[in-house]
C-alpha cells in the first residue's frame, strides 16, 4: 500500500496542475463543492504557475488549500492577498505541499461579512510618533508624520490595532518592534534561522499587521463559525478527508508577492452576518 502510494504521488507530481484539475474525478469532487468550477479551477492554475514551487507540491494539497479558500469566499490570486497556499517540505513524507495560510486581507475581508465590526484600524507606529500608550485604558496618544513620504521612510517602532463593534464595544492593542520579532523569532523557523525568504523577511510590517489583527480578534473579537475554521486551519496542510495536518514542515520558498502595507483601514458599516478566519501555527496565539 505504501508503494502504491509512492507511486500515485510520483505520477500525481508529473502532472501539471491543469491537467489534475480537468481530471474526471477531481472535476466531480470540485462540482460538488464549487458552484463556478470554471472561474475556480481558472484561478487556482494561475495562482499555482506564478509560483515555481508551488508547482512541486502535490496537487491535493493543493486543491485542498484551494477549496477551504473557496468555501470561505476568498481569493487564491496573489495580488489580492486574501490567503497563500504555501510551498513547505514534508519532512515525515518526504514530499513538498501546500499549506493554507490567510493573509490579513482574508481577516478584514471576513470581518466585513461577519456584521459585527464598525471598525478595524491597524497602524505601523514611526519612530517620533508614539507618546502614550495606556493598557489599562487601552487609550493611545501620537502625534503622526504629517509628510506620507517621510513617515514611510521613517523607521517603524510599534504597531496599534483596534476594533469597534457595531454596539459602540471597542478593544485595543499596542506592540512595540521588538515585542514582534521576538513572536516572529518564536513562531517562525524560517526567520530565526536568516534564510532570506520567509514572509517576515520580504514583508515584516505587512506580517505584524496580521499578528496583530489575529492577536486582537482571536482574544477579544466575535468569532463566526467561518472565522473558526479559517483560524484553525491557518499554517496545516487540509487532508482530502477535510483534517488539518500541522506537520513538521520546512518552507522552502517565498510565497507571492508581498501584500502592501495599509496604514488605517476603516470598516464600511456592515449589512449582513457571515464569516471570518483561519491559524494557529503561523504566529501562534
């Protein structure tokens, strides 16, 4: 059986990611769950061939990561920045898959819908910036760069985050740099070992942003059943059976490009009730 297996997975390897989606069967496990499989499988191969190594991860890891995205009502494109599906090393099998990883834009996207959020500000603190932060208060005062150019140049000292609930509830936090990158030294081998290409590297500010969206909504936010899974299933590789596989893994490549750096992002008073998402193994809680 493991042979068998063995060499299902050779063959699987060898074939692109277009030619195992137009497959008979895995064309009826997406039309099962997909409601536009052309547009779906469509963005799934794009996604997949802008990146080099994603094409050696085994194409069910692949369509797996692809389907939770998609039940989500995220986006695979890399330009959108809602999730990743990550390139990493199995070591235990042996083989390279795709982990599912949400971006900070997959957070806000599924806090929108969620209805609860009237509001969710996240800010990179510069340097000069920060006068007071208060944690019993969870107020803050800074007097900011008023020059947009010489505030992005200008070095970044913390990170603050807030949200407020439709019913006027308002939570907030504040992390200083250093706070951060001993969590990113934590929680990421990739970054403690210098290998040049994990996301903290090539988009540190863009990754605390997410931290601190997590951190903020996982400990105090309302958590819709969607959010719950994304959240759970943020960093596993997604088994076909729908388990979550937090597997030794090593990253062996960057993912797309790096999301660009909001400053605020304000919520537009939201309609209707639906979801939010994904992680624990990426930051952690």
């Amino acid at each position: 059986m493991a042979v068998q297996n063995q060499l299902a997975r050779n063959g699987q390897q060898r074939m692109g990611i277009a030619a195992y989606m137009s497959n008979q069967a895995v064309q009826a496990q997406i039309n099962s769950i997909v409601k536009d499989s052309k547009t779906f499988i469509t963005s799934v191969v794009s996604a997949v061939q802008t990146n080099p190594a994603l094409q050696e991860c085994t194409k069910q890891s692949i369509l797996s990561a692809a389907l939770l995205g998609e039940g989500l009502k995220l986006s695979p494109s890399p330009q959108l920045g809602h999730y990743y599906m990550v390139p990493f090393k199995n070591n235990r099998q042996g083989v390279t898959e795709a982990q599912f990883q949400l971006g900070y834009k997959g957070y806000i996207q599924l806090a929108i819908r969620s209805g609860q959020y009237k509001k969710i500000n996240v800010l990179a603190i510069k340097e000069g910036e920060l006068i007071r932060y208060d944690p019993l208060e969870e107020t803050i005062e800074v007097d900011l760069i008023d020059d947009e150019e010489a505030r992005e140049k200008a070095p970044t000292i913390g990170y603050y985050a807030m949200f407020e609930y439709t019913n006027g509830f308002r939570k907030s936090l504040y992390w200083s740099r250093q706070k951060m990158e001993s969590h990113a030294l934590k929680y990421s081998k990739g970054y403690a070992a210098h290998k040049g290409y994990t996301f903290w590297e090539k988009d540190f500010d863009g990754m605390a942003i997410k931290t601190m969206i997590r951190q903020l909504i996982s400990k105090w936010g309302i958590m819709s059943i969607e959010m719950q899974q994304a959240y759970e299933a943020d960093q596993a590789v997604i088994r076909e059976d729908g388990s979550k596989d937090y597997v030794d893994m090593e990253e062996i490549q960057p993912e797309p490009e790096p999301q660009p750096q909001p400053t605020t992002t304000p919520m537009p008073e939201p309609a209707t009730n639906e979801q939010m998402s994904v992680e624990q193994a990426f930051f952690g809680n």
